[in-house]
C-alpha cells in the first residue's frame, strides 16, 4: 500500500510549519535596549519604590529567549543601568517630563529636576524615593536621582 498525500494536506503541514517557525524567531529574536531619540523627548516619570527595590544579575535579557527570562517578580521591572541591574518595584505614573538626549547623556531642565522632587515628596511611603525611572513608550530609557543634577543615566 502506497502512502499518499493529497495537495492541500502538504499546503496545511507546510503553512503551519513556516508560520510556526515565524513566531519562535520572533519571539527569541534579541531585543535593543530602548534608546530616546535625539533632541527632545516626553517621557512618563514612575518613581522607584527603594525599600522594595532589590539587585539582579546582568544580562539578564539579553541574546536568544533573554526576553523569556524573568529575573523579577511579576509586580516589578528589570532595569539595567550603569553596569548594574535591579528589580525595581514602581508606583503610578506621576506625571511627564520633557528631557533632551545629547550625545550618550540625558539632560533634564530644571523645571522638570523640580516636578520629580515634588512628586517624590508628595509621595506616600515611610522613606521617600531618591530614583525615578523615565520611561518612553513603554520602555524604560533612564534613571534619575530625584535630589541629583539634572542628568539622567540611560537604562535598558
């Protein structure tokens, strides 16, 4: 007895087949660290909650998968900033800021300095939050030190 395969059975195995090989490469492909374009940019201020803030590994995310890994608990965000990573558990968003990317740095003027420490004072909590982390589109791009200069360190 002959096997035999009717056209439409060998269409389906091989449309299932591509469309299955399309979704793992696209779910494994390598993600780029979110990056503010130049010039100006409004970004969402999330003031980082630092008593539930906890270190984690680099590299986490990075290569094949990395985006699958989840270093963090599930109610926090896995930054990486400075050569260093952390879980950082995050309150709403408190508002946004204009800041203007130059070069590598991330410049905040001085009105938007004073909007994150307003709302880092105004901010519940028994210590009050010395970081705020920027965040473009969904992405984190930076951190800023609420009561530091008017520069940001760029995340990803």
């Amino acid at each position: 007895m002959k096997l035999r395969l009717s056209p439409i059975l060998i269409w389906g195995i091989t449309a299932v087949t591509v469309l299955t090989t399309a979704f793992v490469l696209w779910l494994g492909w390598p993600a780029k660290p979110a990056e503010l374009p130049a010039g100006a940019s409004e970004v969402e201020v999330h003031l980082i909650d630092d008593e539930l803030t906890k270190s984690a590994p680099t590299g986490e995310t990075d290569g094949w998968f990395g985006g699958l890994a989840v270093p963090c608990d599930f109610d926090s965000w896995y930054v990486e900033s400075a050569g260093s990573a952390f879980c950082a558990t995050l309150g709403e968003r408190s508002g946004t800021v204009t800041v203007t990317r130059i070069g590598k740095r991330i410049e905040l003027p001085a009105d938007a300095q004073k909007a994150i420490t307003a709302w880092a004072a105004g901010a519940g909590g028994t210590q009050p939050p010395t970081r705020a982390l920027l965040v473009l589109t969904g992405e984190p791009v930076g951190i800023v030190a609420v009561a530091g200069p008017g520069v940001a360190t760029p995340a990803s």
